[in-house]
C-alpha cells in the first residue's frame, strides 16, 4: 500500500546516499567484485552523466547534494560538442564493468556525446529552470545546431552520438543517424519539459522552461479528444498568466472537455 510504498522508497533513498554518494556526485555502481565505478577514486570512467541527470529527475538525495552533482556535470563533462557520458575515456576493457569499457575510446558511452542522455540534460536543464542551459543543450542536440557537428551528419535527423575529443580525427561526427531512438526523447524532452506541457488525471499541466532565445513559441497539442492551440510569449522563467481562449484561468492546469477546442496564450515573466 501507500504507506510501504513511502517506506521503501525512503529506504532506497538512505541506501543510495550511503552508497552512492562519492562527496561531491553520485558513482555509477558497483562492479561483481564489490568495486565502485564511476569514483573519483577510480583512474578511468571517474565521473558518469547519467547517475547525476536521474538524481535530480528522482528527486534524490538534498537540494545541495543535486547542485553539486550538476556542477560537476559543468566542470568535468561539459564540451563545444555537447555533454560527454563519462570521463576520462576507458582506455581498455575492464570485465567487472563490461561492455562500455570495451567500446573504443571518445565514442558512444565511453566519452561520446550521447543523444538519448543529452535529451535527459536537456529535461533536467528544465526542471532547474535553467533557460540558458537549455538553450545550449538544444542546439547541441541539433546536428544542424551544433557547430562542431557542421556539416558531418545529414542535417534533418537525430542521431545517436557525436563522436567526442577523445576519439581523433573522428571528432564530431555522427556515431549513427536515423536508427535511433533518441529522437522519441527529444520529443518527450521538448514537450513535456520545453513548452513545459505535462498530462496528468484532471488534465494538461502547463510548467514551460522555454529556451532564453525564442522570444515566442507555439504548439498544437492533442491530448485524449480535445485540442489545445498554445502561444508562449518568452520573458523569463515563471508563468505569469495563463489565457485560454481569452479568459484568465487561476490554475495551471488546462480545461478539460472531449471534442473540446482551445486557444491558450501562456505569458512567461
């Protein structure tokens, strides 16, 4: 019931904070033998991108704890190309960690941008309410955006990794196009975190993080059988009103009717 369920969770939480914590971010795991990877006491692969993104998209551990591993994120992961998944780069296959270690150096996992990971930095860039940081990260994401990228990829498609610096002469191109899931992320990433539109039971949940660039924005939403045509006027982080077909609302939380068809304009200040 709720009451374990709460329980449980609280467990979890101590045991990652006694486990997991490494003093400044969180370390990936723990290999067969009982060593942890993804440790500022390791030699290769020290820090990982994905155990800090889900801490804050979990809401584990304290608001301190959150920050400081996303500031780490900034000053050991961060580069021109994009976010890179882990540092440094494994330089041989380690058979405690496994098939990561045996990829080559700078690409996919083993220190390549990768854009399903990209597209979690990029929701939680939203859920700190960083505007900036996902500007950046979008068109990081975008081979057309992204400047290393250039003209390495074809322009139109996600791809699925950026080669990253460690990799040489292969720097900056597209580990593969087309055939990736990525672009599924990048949709929820834009959607439910960028225009901020998240479904819930009593409907349509509106907490945008709109990039610091785009002045405005608009989507058409489906969601169950109604439609919702939505305007974002950008100028700054919070909703400072919410209209729906002309009629200030109170709530954040769209109206609801089957068939139903709305026109919304959401002022950020």
């Amino acid at each position: 019931d709720y009451e374990i369920s709460c329980r449980r969770e609280k467990e979890m939480e101590e045991l990652v904070d006694k486990y997991g914590w490494d003093g400044s971010y969180y370390l990936y795991g723990y290999s067969d033998n009982g060593s942890p990877f993804g440790s500022s006491q390791c030699e290769e692969g020290k820090i990982h991108l994905i155990p800090q993104l889900w801490a804050v998209i979990a809401n584990i551990g304290s608001v301190e704890q959150r920050a400081s591993a996303l500031s780490e994120v900034e000053k050991q992961l961060d580069s021109e190309l994009g976010t890179i998944a882990l540092a440094p780069s494994y330089t041989h296959y380690d058979e405690q960690i496994g098939e990561m270690t045996a990829k080559p150096v700078g690409l996919f996992l083993n220190g390549g941008v990768y854009m399903h990971i990209m597209c979690w930095k990029l929701a939680v860039d939203c859920m700190i309410k960083d505007r900036e940081l996902a500007q950046r990260d979008l068109n990081r994401l975008l081979p057309f955006r992204n400047k290393v990228v250039a003209n390495r990829a074809e322009p139109y498609v996600m791809c699925n990794s950026y080669f990253g610096i460690d990799s040489g002469y292969r720097y900056g191109t597209a580990g593969q196009s087309w055939r990736t899931a990525a672009n599924g992320w990048l949709l929820k990433a834009l959607i439910n975190f960028i225009f901020g539109l998240k479904p819930e039971m009593k409907g349509i949940r509106v907490e945008p993080c709109i990039p610091c660039e785009w002045k405005t924005a608009e989507i058409t939403k489906r969601f169950r059988e109604a439609v919702y045509r939505i305007q974002y006027e950008n100028g700054g982080n919070e909703v400072k009103s919410i209209k729906v077909d002309g009629i200030p609302i109170e709530s954040n939380i769209l109206p609801y009717e089957a068939g139903g068809e709305y026109d919304v304009k959401v002022i950020m200040g």
